[in-house]
C-alpha cells in the first residue's frame, strides 16, 4: 500500500527503550534516530492517526510498549493545538482555530493597542477571504475550479504568511507573540497545504522545511525573552509547584535557549530563589532581592504564559513531525487528501488504538 513502508501493528521493546536512553527521539507522530546518534534523522516508525476521536486518556491496566508511545504522540497533539496529521488540520479546522482565536483577543483590545491593530489589519481580512474560499472547494466537483481555488488561496497565503512571519520576528509582548504565532501557525500549514493539493509535493516539503526553521528560530526567542524573561528561576518558587514541574522547566530552557542540558539547569537556578515569588507577605527573604514579585501576576502567568509555554515546546516536535510527513508524501507522490483518502480505506484489523504504525523497509 505504501512503498518503503509496512504496515505493523506494535512497537518492540528496543525501539521503547531507545525513546528512553535518547537514542530516538518522538516527533510528533514520527520516531526517529535523535541527533548525534549514527543514523541521525533516519525514520523508525511513522505514527498515523486515523480515528480523529482519539484521546490520550490513562487506559485501565498495563500499558504495553506500543500503547504507552501512541498515548504520549496524542498527547503531544492535544496539548500543541494541532493535529499529528497535517491534512487533519484541514481548512474547516484552522477557520475555527482563528475564529476562537479571534474571540480571545477581542476580550482584550481595548486594553491592548497593539491587538487592536492586529485585528484591524488588511492581512487578517485576505486571510478570512482566503479560507471563505478554499472552504467552497468541497462544494464542487470540477477539478478545474479546484485548481483555481486553490491556487489563488495559495497566492494570498504566501504573502499573508510572510507578513505574519514580520510580526512575529518584532512581537516583544506576551498578548501579541501568542496571537501572532497562532497566525503564522495556521496560515503556514494552510498554505503548504494547497501547495501539497495542487500536485507540487517537492515545494511542499521545502516550504514546510524553510517554515519550520523561521517558526523554530521565532518560537525560541518568545520562549526565552517574553515568556521566560530575565527571571526563569521564578519557577522554582513554591507559587509554582503544582503549574510545572521540575522536568518541564528543565525543557523550556532546553527549548529556550537551544541546549540540552536538562535538570542540569536547575543547579543554575536553584540558589538564585527559596520563597514565593508574588507573596504579599511583608517579609522579603534577602536572597530574593529586588527581583521578587516583579512580572505579570501570579494568575496570568498561570492561565496565560505557562499554557503558551507549554504549546511551543509541543508544537515544536508537530511541526518537525510535519517536515517528516510532507517527505514522506513527497516520496509517494501522494496528496494528503489522497493520503487521507486512503487511510479511511484501510480495515481496522490494521489499526492499533486508532493508529496506523508504518515501518520502514530495509
């Protein structure tokens, strides 16, 4: 059904206990030889999600080897916004994503300028118009009205993408790097998207590669000037013990600042805070310093910066999982609804929880 690739149906204990020691690493739906390993980049197995309804909820009993690394691959999904599946993230769902989207940001234009403007742009409004388009092409059989839709969206994507790449390069806010990052997000995989439909598999794929690089450069910076901050070890305190753990904050600065030094981070940190940090107590310990309490509220940090946080560090491994995607169907020479189309096509008897594994061929 696909070439170089077989259909499986678990994920043996070596390929598990390589996830465990560093020797692969989870990209999304795509486990591949980690960085400095001998076969750097080199594809293990292909996690394909087939039934959208799965959730990544404990299962009763014990987990098998396969079942543990499907679970964390949803997870990784549900906690980056996105889909496993780049054609899952259709154009139905990226307009609703930017509806909601939008519905959140007009709860604080008035106190935001920069928000307002964001709002008012003439790019916001092609985006919309451009969507309102591709969302007709189900409404037609005729491939050559397909061909125009899709071509003429793509058009107005690239140059609203690229726009949305500008501001996200200058946005040096919290409210404004989260909404244009959620911009760039979503119109960068509308637009590889119609350029995959349209046929041109090999410019998806390099589209999708360049986009992941801006995106991964840009979502480092936010993570390590706007949401970290010049205060990252505000964390430790005891405020935030039930928000992050020790090990997630051991990632985001892993993320942050591009080196993977895991808990290790924590003795840069440790001696630097020992009490809350927006205590309204009137005892300030001294090794805090002048330091303590500044930022932006206990309660934003928590139902805002923390969640933003974490979908950076989860949409980082989805989109490298895209790149790996537009390859592989590029490789087919296969359409991600005709990818789509062929999935549904498949027996259940070769799914595992709602999962197609595929292996590469030796």
């Amino acid at each position: 059904m696909f070439p170089y690739f077989e259909v499986t149906r678990n994920i043996p204990n070596d390929v598990l206990l390589g996830l465990m020691n560093g020797t692969y690493q989870l990209y999304g739906g795509v486990i591949r030889w980690a960085a400095g390993t001998p076969n750097a980049g080199q594809i293990v197995r292909h996690l394909i999600p087939v039934d959208p309804s799965i959730t990544p909820g404990i299962m009763p009993g014990i987990l098998t080897n396969t079942q543990q690394i499907l679970q964390l691959a949803t997870g990784t999904a549900l906690l980056s916004g996105l889909g496993l599946l780049v054609s899952s993230v259709g154009f139905l769902a990226i307009n609703n994503k930017l509806i909601a989207i939008d519905g959140k940001l007009n709860e604080i234009q008035k106190t935001v300028e920069e928000i307002k403007n964001f709002l008012e742009s003439d790019e916001r409004a092609r985006l919309f118009a451009a969507l309102k388009d591709l969302l007709k092409i189900n409404l037609s059989t005729d491939s050559k009205n397909h061909h125009t839709i899709l071509h003429n969206s793509r058009d107005k994507l690239v140059v609203i993408n690229t726009r949305y790449g500008e501001l996200l390069s200058k946005a040096s806010t919290l409210e404004t790097a989260i909404a244009t990052e959620e911009y760039f997000t979503l119109t960068a995989i509308a637009q590889v998207q119609c350029t995959a439909e349209l046929g041109m598999l090999d410019i998806a794929y390099k589209e999708m590669e360049e986009i992941n690089t801006l995106w991964q450069f840009q979502a480092r910076r936010i993570a390590k000037e706007v949401l970290l901050g010049e205060h990252p070890y505000r964390f430790l305190a005891s405020d935030f013990v039930n928000d992050v753990s020790v090990l997630e904050l051991a990632e985001w600065l892993d993320f942050a600042y591009e080196e993977r030094k895991g808990i290790s981070w924590i003795d840069e940190l440790r001696g630097r805070i020992n009490e809350l940090w927006y205590s309204k107590g009137w005892f300030v310990p001294s090794g805090l310093g002048s330091a303590r309490g500044q930022g932006i509220g206990l309660e934003k940090e928590q139902q805002i910066l923390i969640p933003a946080l974490k979908r950076l560090i989860h949409r980082c491994s989805v989109f490298d999982g895209y790149v790996s995607q537009y390859e592989f169907l590029n490789k087919q020479e296969m359409k991600p609804s005709e990818f789509q189309h062929r999935l549904a096509s498949l027996p259940e008897s070769s799914l595992v929880d709602g999962y197609l594994i595929l292996e590469p061929i030796a």
